[in-house]
C-alpha cells in the first residue's frame, strides 16, 4: 500500500471513529492543534451526511423534528457510513433503520420509505408512457398479446398507519391528524409522471393486476388475474386511470413463451 493510501486509510477511520493514527499523521503549526485541526473535517462530514438525509427525507425531518431527525441521523451514519464515491445511494438503508429504531412507531419508517420511493422515482431511467392514441392503434391480435410494463422505477409500499393522510397534512401546512393504526394494510404505489415523482394507495384488485404487468404477464392474462364481477368495468377505468397517470408503457420485451405444461 502506499503511502498516500494509507494515509487516506487512516483518515477515513478517524472520520468514522474507528481506531486510527491519523491525528498522529500531522504537522504541528502555530495555529490550532493537529486534533482540533482534525475535528473540524470530523464534524464537517457528520454535517455533510447529515444534510443529505434532510434532503432526501424532507418529510422524516418535518415529522420528527431537529433535534429526534439529527440524532437519529448520527447513529445511522455511524451504523451505516457511506460505501460508494457518490452519496446518490446514501439513505437507501435508513427507512430499515428507523423501523428497528423506533418499532412502536411506524409511521416513521413509513415516511421514510415513501421519501426513498419518491426520490428514487425522480431520477428513474426514462420510459414512454402510453397514451390513448397508442391504444387506439392496437388490433384485436395485438390485445391478445401485449405486455405492458409500468414506469421504471415504479415501487410498492405497504403502510400499517394513515402515513398517507400524514404525509398529505404536512405538505399541506395542516396539523397532523391522530395517528391511528388502520384495519388492513394500505397499498401504496410511487412512479414518476414525466417529470415530477407521483404516488397513490391502490386496493387489492387493481394491485394484483397491476403486480401481474409487472411481472411480465401479458394484458389479456393480468386481466384475468381480476376476481370480481364487474372486472371489464373495473379494468376499463383503470386502464384510462394509468394512462392519464403516465404509469404504463409497452414492455421493452416480447412475452415470455406460454408454459406447453
């Protein structure tokens, strides 16, 4: 190793609290000694990742407040620092993280989850979404085998608590509603509709089929996928739903090959 390697090796350890002897790297100056010199990038860092977690979980930070957010934020940079060169990925972990923190309390990591999906949704890879004109152009050859795929980047969430109704107070400027734990798990779909991330709780029919798109099952099977009654009305308004959304497009494969068996 090198001796610059090393001495970046030994730098990166103290940034981390890890046993090191980088203080011991440096020159003596008539200013401020080689430990205070030090600390100043030691704290700078914390402050560096600690606005990037504020950034990416605008709406975590708002529920949590200052003091609850930046506390909770040392402890994940402790627990989880950087891997990779740009800090893009960094907080990726910190909704898993605040689940095992505060396991009486989920809504927190829920919020958290939701401020992942929608900042992952922002800078998903581009897809043309559908439009009626396309849909329009399809044969009744072309219904028996089309796939479609929803946007790149789509995520599914599942919420135990009315984080949604939370979510929406707070980006409205409104007081918080009660917290309340609801009956059944909400679905939640996050995407991005051309430039600007969206997101939406879906219920258990149009989840399947939906699920189903994604999965690469062809439109004519996902429909089938529907247990309902009244499935071709359900489908139909949703169909018209996902195009004014921007969520579907044409999948960039053909179908997988049926199963002989």
């Amino acid at each position: 190793m090198s001796a610059l390697a090393e001495l970046q090796r030994q730098f990166m350890h103290y940034l981390h609290d890890a046993p090191n002897a980088f203080i011991d790297t440096l020159a003596a100056s008539d200013g401020l000694a080689p430990a205070a010199r030090a600390h100043i990038y030691h704290n700078a860092y914390r402050v560096r990742l600690l606005d990037t977690l504020k950034d990416s979980f605008d709406k975590t930070w708002a529920w949590l407040g200052d003091e609850a957010f930046e506390s909770a934020g040392r402890r994940y940079i402790a627990a989880q620092p950087p891997t990779q060169f740009s800090l893009r990925p960094f907080g990726d972990r910190f909704p898993a993280w605040l689940q095992s923190a505060w396991p009486e309390d989920p809504e927190v990591a829920e919020l958290a989850a939701l401020d992942w999906a929608l900042r992952d949704a922002f800078d998903s890879a581009d897809g043309a979404a559908l439009d009626a004109a396309a849909l329009a152009a399809y044969s009744a050859e072309d219904w028996g085998r089309i796939v479609f795929a929803l946007q790149p980047g789509a995520q599914w969430l599942q919420f135990s608590r009315n984080t949604l109704d939370l979510w929406h107070a707070m980006d409205r400027g409104d007081p918080p509603p009660a917290l309340v734990t609801l009956a059944q798990p909400l679905t939640v779909l996050a995407w991005r509709k051309g430039e600007q991330p969206h997101f939406r709780s879906v219920d258990a029919p149009e989840a399947v089929m939906l699920r189903a798109m994604q999965a690469g099952t062809p439109f004519a099977a996902a429909c089938a996928c529907v247990d309902a009654p009244d499935a071709q009305t359900l489908i139909g308004g949703w169909l018209a739903r996902w195009l004014a959304d921007g969520l579907i497009r044409e999948a960039d494969c053909p179908a997988p090959p049926a199963d002989p068996g």
